[in-house]
C-alpha cells in the first residue's frame, strides 16, 4: 500500500497486512506521518516540555478526579 506523509508529503510503502495499514485502508480519516517527521516532533515537543512555559495535558482524567 502507498502512503503520503500527510507533513512532507514523502511517499513510502506500507506492508498490506499490517495495523497501520488496515487502519488507513478503513477509516480515512487517520492519516500517515513518516517515521523522520514523527521523531522530529517528539523531539521538538521534549524540548517544550523542558522549558517548563508548555504545559501538555495528557487527558482530562485528572480534572475528573478533582470533583
């Protein structure tokens, strides 16, 4: 299966049987990210984070417990 970086527009190959591959063939409306774009912004994010000025929020699970 033939894929697009939905960031850098790079085409790669996906195997058929794979996971990502089902899920891209089911629900279009998960995208494809390469693996040099992924890890770029991982990086970047861990960067942020590292500041202490960027807050991530995981999930809302945490203000659930509040109440």
């Amino acid at each position: 299966m033939r894929v697009q970086c939905v960031i850098c527009d790079k085409l790669e190959e996906l195997e058929d049987d794979t996971l990502q591959a089902k899920r891209l063939r089911n629900r279009p409306i998960h995208t494809h990210m390469c693996k040099e774009c992924h890890d770029r912004i991982t990086k970047r994010t861990e960067e942020r984070l590292a500041t202490g000025h960027f807050h991530f929020f995981r999930s809302s699970r945490s203000i659930e417990d509040d109440f």
